[in-house]
C-alpha cells in the first residue's frame, strides 16, 4: 500500500512538472516581450518607417528655409538601445529619460525621432526659448508646429511624461497593436496628405 501511494506521488509530481513546464513554454511563445520575439523577429522594423523618413527630411527643410538648422538625434532604435536608455537614472547614470523598455517605444517601430536645435557655432542645444532666426518667436515652437503640420505628434503635448524632443507618427495603432505584429502600410500616408 505504501508503495503505490509513493508511485502515484512521484506520477502526480510528474503530471504537475509537465503542466507547469507546458504553461511556461506557452507564455513564452505568445509573450511579445520575449527577447527572441523583440530581438530576432523579421517582422520588427530595423529603419524608419519610409513616410516619418519622407516627413523628417521636410521638416528639416521647412525649418532651413526659415532659417532653424534642426538635427535628428535619435531616430529608429532598437529593442537593446532602448533597454539602455531605459536604464538612465536607474542602474546606470543619468536622469530618467523614459519609461518605455525595449518594444515599448514608437522608436522601436520606426516610427519617432527625437530632435534639437543647432546653433550657428555649431553647438546642438535642447533651449525651447532660442531664438536663433531671430523673429520674436521660440524655434522650437516654430518646429513643433511645423512638424505637426506635417502628421507628426509631439510628445510634449503628453499628460503625464512630456518628451519634449519627441515627434511621432503611429498611423492610430498602439504600441500593443504594433507588439502583435500589425505594422502601417508604407502608403497609409502620402506626401500630399494634410
């Protein structure tokens, strides 16, 4: 009797071992998170997003031809750079710059940039009140609202973490949208367009 109480223990510790070894295998497969599907996946973006390019080079332009030189900081980054920047002001130094880990971002996706300002010494500087073309009005201003004439939103106009340097394009998906694989059409937006 002894005997098969200890058999059916080490069968039902068996059982629970595979079930628990069949969950984890689960999530991991369906988990967006996981590092083989954000890292290695062939349908994660490894470049901007051909329109947010199109539109970043406009911009650029619009603001020379009034006289702002701007300079694309960051643009599409990777799953392990955002992981990095994540970890300023946490693990590593530095203030807090974000709160998205890698897959989080719309940089992930292609689909943000981040910009500053360059100075005719040829300093790049993040000064919302520089005047550099000297028309009464803030350069930063004056990009911002070009950049939204253009399709862009500005993480400035957030509730809560206001990115000020951000410019986004999501083509109204989420970032839980683009985790599952749904990506915008390279033609969902043309040049012509607003």
């Amino acid at each position: 009797m002894k005997r098969k109480r200890i058999g059916n223990s080490i069968y039902l510790f068996i059982l629970v071992l595979v079930a628990i070894l069949f969950i984890i295998e689960f999530f991991k497969e369906s988990n967006p998170f996981t590092e083989s599907k954000i890292n290695h996946s062939d349908s994660f973006p490894t470049e901007l997003h051909p329109i947010v390019k199109e539109r970043s080079n406009q911009l650029i332009q619009q603001a020379a031809d009034k006289g702002i030189v701007i300079v694309i900081t960051d643009g599409f980054r990777n799953a392990e750079d955002q992981d990095r920047l994540y970890e300023k002001g946490r693990s590593t130094e530095g203030n807090i710059v974000t709160y998205a880990k890698g897959g989080e971002s719309y940089h992930n996706f292609g689909l943000a940039i981040d910009f500053a300002l360059k100075t005719p010494s040829g300093n790049v500087v993040w000064d919302m009140q520089y005047d550099g073309n000297k028309n009464g009005k803030a350069d930063w201003t004056e990009v911002v609202n070009m950049a939204k004439a253009l399709g862009f939103e500005w993480g400035g106009d957030w509730a809560q973490f206001k990115d000020y340097p951000h410019l986004e394009m999501n083509f109204g998906m989420s970032i839980a949208d683009l985790q599952n694989g749904d990506r915008p059409a390279d033609s969902s937006m043309t040049a012509d367009t607003q």
